[in-house]
C-alpha cells in the first residue's frame, strides 16, 4: 500500500490540533477517552511510489469528522491528480469508550487548523510485518508547486 507521510513541519501542526481537541472533547463523566492516532500517514490506492509522484498535483487535508465506523475521528483528505479527485482519509484521534453505552453527546471540533494544504511530503510503501507494526520503504520526497 502507498502512503503519503506529511512533512515534519505539518506533522506538528497536525499533533498540535490533536492535543487541542483530545483536551476540547475529554469528558471523564461521558468516560470517553480520546487519544492520538499514529502513525499520521494517508493511505491511498495508488499501485506504486512513482505513478504517485507523477499523479498527485495537491493535496489538502479537511477538518475531522467523526466516522462511527471506525468510532474515532478522521480527517477527510483529498488528492487531486491529473484524472480527478480522489477521496482517502487519515485516522486523527481515537476514542475509547469505557461503557457499553453509546453516548449521545456530539462532538463538536472549533479548531481553526483546517483545512490544511500538504506542500511537501515523502511517499512509501508501508508494509505490515506484524499487527500494529508498519515499515516504510522505497521512500521518495515531492514537493508540490
């Protein structure tokens, strides 16, 4: 799977609007527990590192929504290439929820961060050897004009 790794200076600005928000939606009487998701890595269908650097013209990631799916927050991201959008996301916050109960309580996010455009990047191929454990590899930096 191909994966755009935000710079590092984005990186912070991205861990930065976590910390706001773990704080803005930490409810210890709901006994929701927000925590960051890493690693911060979009993962997208391209089919290698090169046809990725060829294709991609920008990037931007969108303000968290929450994905009841996966019952965290993700941040909407889209790539624009030379044949379109494509849509991908990227896993920002976790919540854990210490009840069986589902709590009806919104999650409202007043973090003015997004959206946030993504300039410079390194693009991989992630491979899993373990659960939980991610290797990058055949890396390749783009910076976008």
């Amino acid at each position: 799977m191909i994966v755009i790794v935000p710079h590092l200076d984005l990186e912070l600005k991205l861990i930065t609007a976590q910390k706001k928000i773990i704080k803005q939606i930490f409810d210890i009487n709901n006994q929701i527990i927000p925590y960051s998701a890493m690693p911060l890595w979009i993962h997208t269908d391209f089919e290698s590192v090169q046809q990725a650097k060829h294709k991609i013209t920008d990037i931007t990631i969108l303000a968290p929504e929450y994905d009841e799916q996966k019952e965290c927050l993700v941040c909407p991201v889209e790539i624009k290439t030379d044949d379109g959008i494509v849509n991908s996301s990227l896993d920002f916050i976790h919540l854990r929820r210490h009840c069986d109960e589902r709590s009806d309580a919104a999650i409202h996010i007043t973090d003015l961060t997004f959206p946030l455009p993504v300039k410079i990047f390194r693009l991989g191929e992630c491979t899993s050897s373990k659960p939980g454990v991610f290797e990058l590899s055949n890396t390749k930096w783009v910076k976008l004009t």
